[in-house]
C-alpha cells in the first residue's frame, strides 16, 4: 500500500474514501460507462461528464498508481450503479450524488490526472457536448480546461 501523499486528508479520511469506493467497484466496466455517459450526457451536464472522463482516462494511462486506479474504479462504479442516493432521473438533482463521488475522486488521484488525460477528457467533452470555438480559435465549452482541481459543482 502506498503511502499517504495526500495533503489534506487524514488517514482516517483516506480510509473511509477507500471502504466506500471500494463497495462500488464491483458496478464499473467499460461498457457500462460509455452506456451510461452517451445515455445522460446533457442531462448530467459538462461538469459531471468532464470529471467522470478525467477519471475514465486516467484510469486508462498506465501512470497512474493502482492505488488510484481503485479509487477510481469504485467512483465510476457509483456513476454507472443504476440506484444511487439521488436517482439519476430527477431532473435536475440527479446527478448531484454522482458528480460528488466524482469530484472527491478527482481531488483524491489529482497526481494521476496529467496534462495528457486533461486532453483527452477535454477533446471528448468537446464531441460530446458538440465543443464550439470563439474567435481566437479557444474552445467555448463551459468546463474548464485547467488543472483537475478546477472541476467545478453543477
């Protein structure tokens, strides 16, 4: 097990983190991610979509700690699980559960989203959401395209 490199969260923080993410691991596949992103893109928003890509990608690149990797399998799984805390069809609330779970995980694996996972989850974004360009050529899409800590709540 690695060591805690996390400033700001306590061992018995880390902890919990793990124990929850890891009873949801068990709902992650790929396919179910991809049904469940092209299935409820607009409705989830941007921003959830943005932080589950970020995490998809970085789950994806072989930087990333194993660690990580299973904080983010059992953050992907809560997203994918069919009956969360909020359900998924309340519009307009129902992705807030989902985002939460997203955004503690990509606070928790910041080191393992690089510039390249940034990209990517950026480029798909930009197809999804149908990313258009300003003037200077700079993407329109309402997610930032900052560092990892900038995904911001729905």
């Amino acid at each position: 097990m690695e060591a805690n490199t996390k400033p700001g969260l306590s061992p018995e923080q880390e902890k919990a983190i793990g124990e929850n993410m890891t009873k949801y691991e068990k709902h992650y596949s790929e396919e179910g991610f991809w049904t469940k992103i092209r299935k409820y893109a607009k409705q989830a928003g941007e921003v959830v979509v943005h932080a589950g890509l970020l995490l998809y990608y970085a789950l994806k690149s072989p930087k990333t700690p194993t660690r990580s990797k299973m904080q983010i399998y059992g953050a992907l799984g809560y997203l994918i699980l069919p009956v969360d805390l909020i359900p998924d069809f309340i519009l307009g609330m129902g992705f807030l559960d989902d985002w939460g779970a997203l955004a503690l995980a990509v606070k928790s694996v910041s080191e393992a989203i690089d510039d390249d996972v940034k990209r990517q989850a950026k480029e798909k974004v930009d197809d999804l959401f149908g990313g258009v360009e300003d003037e200077g050529g700079q993407s329109k899409s309402t997610v930032l395209s900052g560092g990892a800590q900038e995904v911001r709540q729905p």
